[in-house]
C-alpha cells in the first residue's frame, strides 16, 4: 500500500529537500521525513490529523 500512495509537501518547503514532512492521504493520513523516504512512517486517523493541524497550524491553516 506505502508504495501505492502520492506523497507531498508544503509550499513552504525549502526547494533543498532539507528538513520537510511529507504526507500522503489514503484511507489514513501518513506522514513522512522526506530526507528518509524509505524509513520510519506515522499514520494516523484523518480526524487525528485534523485536531494536530488545528492545534499547531492555529488559525491561518
């Protein structure tokens, strides 16, 4: 299934490739360091991503 999702990141991210997350939305929201694409991997509940945008994105997002 990971190798079947798209992967993006922000606008914001430094053209680099340093230091960005990424994410994939599926059924679940997956998250990602983009400097290490084969490792580690979050994933959780849409309405889990959600509430963690909303506390750390505040108003603007």
């Amino acid at each position: 299934m990971s190798d079947q999702l798209k992967w993006f990141k922000s606008s914001y991210s430094d053209s680099e490739g340093g230091n960005c997350v990424e994410v994939a939305l599926s059924t679940a929201v997956h998250v990602r360091d983009s400097k290490m694409p084969a490792g580690p991997r979050l994933r959780v509940t849409a309405s889990a991503w959600a509430a963690f945008v909303s506390v750390v994105g505040g108003p603007a997002v």
